[in-house]
C-alpha cells in the first residue's frame, strides 16, 4: 500500500450514515490482518447503553464527548481500520485525531441511496438523528454535513459500487 506504514498507522474511514463505513471496515481489516474497530461499538461498550439510549437521556452534547473520548482512546493505538460514527467529523478536534491517526477515507452515496439504505431498510429506529421523517432528516443533515468529509485524504462514492468494490478501491488508493 503506497503512503501507508502498515506498523505505525490506521486506516479511518468517515462518511454519512448509509455509506457502508460498517461493512467495508470489516472487509478491509479481513485483507490486510488487521484490528477492525467500529467507535459506534466502543461507545456503547463503555457507556453501557445504546447509543439511542445515550441521546435520549444525556443528550447529543455529551454523546459528542464521549464519541470524542472514545475516537482519542482508539486512535493512540495503530494497525487498526477504524469505522466512525457518521458526526464524528463534526468536531475540529476530532478531524485533527483523524488526521494525525492515518488515512482518512471518506465514504460518499447520493442522496437516494442513503434513503433506501437508511430509512428504507428498518435501520432508521437504531439511529436518533433519523427521528420522525427519515428522507426529511436526510435531507436536513446532508445540507448542514455538505463539506464536513471534505477533509479526508481520499473519497470514495459508494452508491454504485459493492462493498468489496469499495474495499478494493479503498486499498489501490491506500
């Protein structure tokens, strides 16, 4: 892989809910041996509670501090494909951590595919910021998230490739 130490760095991948950050994470740490690690998951593991728990109790706020806490813990480690939360970029700090983490790659889809990705295939229940409207709420996000992946070192649109094929593309481009 060009530009990547494989024993000193991480890949990172970012992007909008719906884009396949879950998937090809796992696909990608499958090809090179390495540790795959999804921030969603530790975030749940160390508060305990789902993350749609997490909002309706303690709010978004502190749900952005713990995702930061989180993003910190994992990133001092390396050898790792880290999926993150699809806000996680919404912090300046958190895109430093990325950044100075490895190779940030950010994963993109049109508009209708995240819909029929997200809302139309029941998963709209597992994530808050989808309450009430899901094709309403997307719309609403992708406005107010137009350039927040714009920082990744590489972008990859997902919405007419497999995940194997965004794996593969991922790693020519690593």
């Amino acid at each position: 892989m060009r530009g990547l130490q494989t024993a000193q760095k991480n890949i990172i991948i970012v992007g909008f809910m719906g884009t396949g950050k879950t998937t090809v994470s796992r696909l990608v740490a499958d090809r090179l041996g390495w540790v795959r690690v999804d921030t969603d998951d530790e975030i749940v593991r160390r508060a305990g509670k789902p993350i749609p728990a997490i909002f309706a109790n303690e709010g978004e706020a502190a749900f952005r501090d713990l995702e930061s806490r989180v993003l910190a813990r994992v990133l001092a480690r390396s050898g790792q494909v880290v999926a993150t939360g699809g806000g996680a970029v919404l912090r300046e700090k958190n895109r430093r951590l990325m950044l100075d983490g490895g190779l940030v790659v950010a994963l993109t889809a049109d508009r209708e595919s995240l819909i029929a990705r997200v809302a139309g295939g029941g998963d709209a229940a597992s994530r808050p910021l989808l309450a009430g409207d899901a094709a309403e709420r997307i719309d609403t996000l992708l406005r107010t998230r137009r350039n927040a992946y714009d920082f990744a070192h590489v972008a990859i649109d997902t919405t007419r490739l497999s995940p194997e094929e965004v794996a593969e593309e991922l790693l020519s481009r690593a």
